[in-house]
C-alpha cells in the first residue's frame, strides 16, 4: 500500500541537533549595555537575525542580502517561542511552504508548486524518506534555515522548491553551561529535555556537548499515543591554532500506537458530504504500530590553509528502522447503514543505510585589482534502500462493518511470512562543483558556477520490481549564476538562474519509468537591510519551467503492481511572488512574517499539484517588555491559506467538485515571564479559537483533521 501512494520512496533521514543556550547564558565580546526592555545592545539571536553568513545556497559566506535567491532563518528562539517540537512544526510558519498530512504519521512539504525532497544537515546534503526528516524532533537543533527555489548547486538531483538545512549546534562553550526543560499539555503530553555544555580540558580546547529528550504524548485522534527517546552527544576539538574537529552521534526512537493511517470519508455513497465526523474520529486499529528508530554519527574537519583559504572535510553516516503495522480503509460508507468500506492490513518494514561525504576549499583571491570568493568541492552521497511486507492470511481478515460505529476494536488477522515488496537497490549521486563571487565594479557582483552529477540507481529484483534495472546519468551540468547590485549599503537587487535535474523512478501505464525532470529555475528581488541592520526585508518574482512533471494516469496502473500508473506533463510553469520581513521593527518586538503567492499549470492550461495552497501567509512574533514589566513578554504566530484548486469526482452524482480545504487561519498565542534571570516560565495556546480545517496534502478520497485547540506549559531552567 505505501508504493500505491508514494511512487518515489526515499530514503529517511532523521537526524536531531542541537539546542542553544539562551541568550542570557551566550558568550558576547565586550561590555553589555541592557536597554529598557531588559535586552542588550549586543544580542543576536532574534528572529532571522543574528546569522550573519549563511553558505548553505552556494557554498560561499554569504550575508542574506548577498544570497541571490530567498532564505529564511528560524532560529533556536523562535523555535522555543512557538514551542515548536518537531521540524514540521517550524515549517508550518515559515514564509513560502506549506505543510500537510498525508496520514497521522507523515507530512508532505511544498514550495512553489513542488514537492520538497532537499533536505541538509550541516550544509550537507541528506536524502528524506517515508517518514522524514521533518517528523524528528527539534530538541537538538540550533537553527533551521530554507532555500526557497532549486538549490541543484550543492544539492545536485532534486526539485525546485527549496532546501532545508538543519544545523546541529556545536560543543563550543568554555565552562559549564546547559538548559532543563520540562514540558506539560494537552491530550497528556509530558516532556523534558536536558541539554548540558563543558570544557573537557582546561583551557578549553577541547569541549562536550549532550542532549537528552523524553516524552509520551496522547493525540486529539482516538485511540493514538506516542513515546520519544532523543539522545544526541558531541565533541569539538581545537588542534592548534588552524584545525578544529566535531564529532558526534545522534539515537532517536519513536513509538507511535493506535496512528490513523488511511483517511476519513469525505463522501457517503450517496454523493452526499461526509463532514459530521467528529475530529476524534479515526480509522485505525488498536493494535496499529508505527515505530522508527534512527541513528546518525558524524566528522567534520576544518584546516585553515592561511590567509582567508579555508579545507573543509565531512563524513556522515545515517541508518533508520521503519516498523508499521497498519490498515488502511477506504471507500464512502452508506450514510445509514456505514457499510461499503473496504480494508487492507500492512505490515511494512524497512532499514535504508545512508553515508555523505564532502571536501571543499573556499577562500579569496586577488584579480584586476579587486578582491573575489572561490568555492570549489566534491560531494558523494551512497543510499541503499528497500521495504518488505507481510501480507494476511486469507480468510482471516475480518469485514469493516458499520463505520459509522467504528471504534478500532477490529481483530487483528494472522500474517503470512515476511516478502521483498520494492525499492531494494542502491543509489548513489556523485558531484563536483565550482563558484565564484566575482566584484565586477564596487556595486556589482556576480556569482557564478556550476555542478556536474553523475547519479545511478541499481535496483534489485522484488515484488514489484520483476526484473532488475539500472537507471544512469553521467556527467549532468546544472549551471548557476547571480548578479547582484547594490543600490546603497542597505539596499541589493538580484537575479539567479539554474537549471533543474530530478531523475524519477515513477513508471507510466506501460512499466515505463519517466524521463528526468528537467527544467530551468528563474529569479529576481530586492533585499533591505533596515534599522541599522535590525530588520530585514525581502521582495522576490520567480518562473519555474519544467519536462516531464510526473502527474496520475487516471485509471491505469503499473503492470503486475497497484502503484497508479504516472504520464509526464510536458510545458509545466510555475510562477509568482514572495514578500518577507524578519526581525526587530522596535525595540524589544521581533517579528517574521512573509506572503507568497504562485501558480502552476501544465502546458494545457491545467493546474498541476492542485492539492497545494496558492496564496500563503505566516506571521511569528514576540514582545519583550521593559521598565516595570521587565522580563515578561508576549507573542504568537498566524497561518492563512487560500483554497487549492483540487477536484474530484463525487461517487453518487459523477460530478466533478472542488474538494479542496476552504481558505482558514490559525492563530497562536505566547507569554513567558522571567521568574528569575535563570529561571523562565511559558505558556503557548495554538488554534486559539478552536478552527476546525482539513489539514491534508494528498487525496485519496478523504481528508484529515488538523489540531483543535491545545495548550502547552513550559518551564525552563538555565545554568
């Protein structure tokens, strides 16, 4: 049943980094001088400041306003503000993306009217899988940062949406230093967290980090609950004055019983709207399961070669074990009787092993009497993958019966033995790449580079994989380029080009696999840097082009499987604007806000990946106050949606209608109070007005519920 929905199995990738200490507990140079909110004049961690350089869209040092394509940083404050506890929970509120559910245990992501399968750690590029990186937990991140647009560049393969890059914080502190987090809210959640820094030698040369989570949670939806395991530990090393070393290594378990797999109805038989189901209402069974554990390990090097030349080296190996035994349910019930459901038992499992590795040199050079940047490096990333199944006994796998009284006590079937189903290969994506930033005159610059892949994937015969193949590119050229003006010192227009490379392994009604998605990825803006650098602001006008966009063959299946048979939709376009702010608009107010808005249509005229949002807003924001409120504050974030063009058959009257969620928002509200200069407390209500919405990315004739309303305490502790 997962390949029927998910053409494209990658390999999962869940990897947790590192919490910060809080801004009171951070080193700072110099002498502190506390304003009236209680804030001093030299900190940095706020809302999408604070990052002064960011590589992780062309591999060279970039402010944000020099980075010719739109970058958004959610740093470790704005994650604890919105007590955000997984990755996906940080990407609901950031400008340009739009998160939702295909089921209770995954989430899909999109940017600009793709899919989006870039995923980093570190800089370095990651496969996501069946469950992806965006479930696992936050506790061990430092900051997140997203690339909206192609990013084939550094990443190689992959869409034009964007790139996240998850970055694990380091063991950097010089004396003992560390965080106690204890959670409580809603539906029995209980977490906490402790996250412990320190020099392990004198002079600090040599310094440890660790992070621990634990947590249980219960959910809005019937019979689901959940317990968590992050255990995350590193070490940074100064070997002398030009090399430095961080290793690390990261365990993640999650166990998940009772997740609702498949969706709720949203029509009776009779062609009539399902919506009186109420949002506890699942269709999963008791003994559902759906377990992961992952563990990572990782080596970076850094070797200064004098002057401003800098060799970076980076080896990173990650394994997950995907365990989930699941019934999906399917069909539109008698609106009476609940009869008409069909069922099918799953039992999937798989163990996808990954390993990363990456050198580059970066420094400055002199030419024509100005200075410029060079990047030059050499990826490899190695994935081998595959799930089997286990299919039901026959005659032991019960009718649904009423599902208007389901309740998931249904008998759980024997299983038969344990089968090869599909996607057991090996994938492996070679890259050597190339940039420069050349100064052109003293406004202008131009960055300019390119990539050439080599990626083959080996697959192995299974169910349904009849007879193996090979799928090879050799020597793909992905070309990138940006030119940069700025106007004043605070004020910079771009534009940036690169093309677009995706190998597929989606297969047409004929047991055909698709053509590589190739394209061309434009794009133009402007980027202010405001109030002495405090806020910053962005415009930005983008134009995707792409071949053989993989789209459903309705009524056809890939021969011998039950994988929906896939046609390549030629002439795709993609085009719209994003508009984004982040940062302090007054002293002690942080804010991040963004709109974006985009459409995409195949050569036709027909609105490919209907299921996603057109027009998007996100709002995050915070208050500190001063004077005699000093150490309190309030905040809170906003989501809005317009309703996609999704369509679909209603099964009475065999009218085509819109399906699609109806445009909502969600609003949040935050407020903490300093109970002492180390001591804080903390109090988050999301979907403060209890708005009941569809929160669905896919169709499969149903919808899933988003959250209703729920509260969170938060108690933090710092030393």
């Amino acid at each position: 049943m997962r390949r029927l929905f998910f053409p494209d199995l990658k390999l999962a990738l869940l990897v947790a980094s590192a919490l910060s200490v809080p801004a009171f507990a951070q080193e700072s140079g110099g002498d502190q001088q506390e304003d009236d909110t209680g804030r001093s004049d030299n900190t940095i961690v706020v809302y999408g400041r604070g990052i002064d350089r960011n590589n992780a869209a062309t591999g060279l040092d970039l402010t944000p306003r020099e980075t010719p394509q739109s970058l958004t940083i959610i740093t470790r404050e704005q994650i604890d503000d919105q007590a955000a506890s997984t990755v996906a929970d940080v990407l609901e509120y950031t400008t340009g993306l739009s998160v939702k559910r295909v089921d209770r245990g995954r989430n899909l992501l999109s940017s600009r009217g793709f899919d989006i399968t870039a995923f980093q750690l570190d800089g370095l590029p990651f496969a996501t899988g069946n469950v992806g990186l965006e479930e696992s937990s936050t506790a061990i991140y430092d900051r997140i940062e997203v690339i909206r647009g192609a990013t084939g560049l550094l990443q190689g393969a992959g869409e034009p949406s964007a790139s996240i890059n998850m970055v694990r914080n380091r063991a950097d502190a010089h004396e003992l230093t560390g965080k106690i987090t204890l959670e409580a809210g809603s539906w029995g959640r209980y977490s906490g967290i402790i996250d412990v820094s320190a020099p392990l030698t004198r002079d600090g040369s040599v310094r440890a980090r660790v992070v621990a989570e634990r947590y249980t949670q219960d959910a809005f939806v019937d019979l689901e609950s959940s317990n968590g395991l992050t255990l995350y530990g590193t070490i940074g090393a100064d070997l002398g004055e030009t090399t430095r070393v961080n290793v690390g290594a990261s365990y993640q378990r999650v166990e998940r019983d009772g997740v609702m797999w498949a969706q709720l109805p949203f029509w009776y038989a009779d062609g009539s709207l399902a919506r009186e189901w109420p949002r506890s209402k699942t269709t999963a069974a008791d003994w559902n399961e759906w377990d992961t554990t992952e563990k990572a390990a990782f080596v970076n090097l850094e070797q200064d070669l004098g002057g401003s030349w800098q060799l970076r080296g980076d080896v990173s190996y990650f394994e997950q074990i995907e365990d989930s035994k699941l019934i999906w349910l399917w069909g539109n019930p008698d609106k009476v009787t609940g009869l008409g459901m069909d069922i099918w038992p799953y039992w999937y499992r798989t163990h996808p092993k990954q390993w990363s590795f990456n050198l580059q040199v970066k420094g400055g050079y002199n030419l024509f009497g100005r200075e410029h940047e060079l990047v030059v490096g050499a990826m490899h990333n190695n994935q081998t993958s595959g799930w089997t199944n286990r299919d039901p006994v026959d005659g032991t796998v019960a009718p649904v019966g009423d599902f208007n009284a389901w309740d998931g006590s249904y008998p759980e079937p024997e299983w038969g033995d344990r089968y090869r189903m599909s996607g057991f290969g090996t994938t492996k994506q070679t890259g050597l790449y190339g940039v420069t930033r050349l100064q052109l005159l003293e406004p202008l610059k131009l960055i300019a580079g390119g990539r050439m892949t080599w990626w083959t994937r080996n697959e192995e015969e299974a169910l349904y994989t009849p007879e193996a193949y090979t799928i090879e590119h050799k020597g793909v050229f992905t070309p990138y380029a940006g030119l940069i003006f700025d106007f004043t010192d605070n004020l910079s227009a771009y534009v940036s080009y690169t093309s677009i490379f995706n190998p597929q392994t989606a297969r047409d009604r004929n047991g055909r696999y698709l053509d590589p998605l190739t394209g061309d990825n434009y794009e133009a803006g402007l980027k202010a840097d405001l109030m002495d650098g405090r806020l910053r602001a962005s415009a930005a006008v983008f134009r995707v082009e792409q071949n053989n966009f993989p789209v459903a063959d309705t009524g056809y299946f890939v021969p011998g499987t039950t994988d929906p048979a896939m046609k390549p939709a030629q002439g795709t376009v993609s085009k719209g604007y994003e508009l984004e702010v982040q940062g302090e608009v007054l002293p002690g107010w942080d804010v991040s806000a963004g709109w974006s808005h985009f459409k995409a249509r195949d050569a036709d005229g027909v609105d490919v990946q209907q299921h996603q949002p057109r027009q998007v807003f996100r709002m995050a924001t915070k208050y500190e106050f001063g004077g005699a409120l000093k150490g309190a504050s309030l905040g809170g974030s906003l989501r809005w949606e317009s309703r996609p063009p999704q369509t679909a058959e209603n099964p009475g009257t065999g009218e085509i209608e819109p399906v699609g969620q109806e445009a909502y928002v969600l609003v949040n509200l935050m407020a903490a109070y300093d109970i002492t200069r180390q001591l804080s407390l903390q109090l988050n209500v999301n979907n403060v007005f209890d708005k009941a919405y569809y929160n669905t990315n896919s169709w499969f004739g149903g919808y899933i519920y988003g959250e209703p309303r729920n509260a969170r305490i938060t108690l933090r502790y710092a030393f």
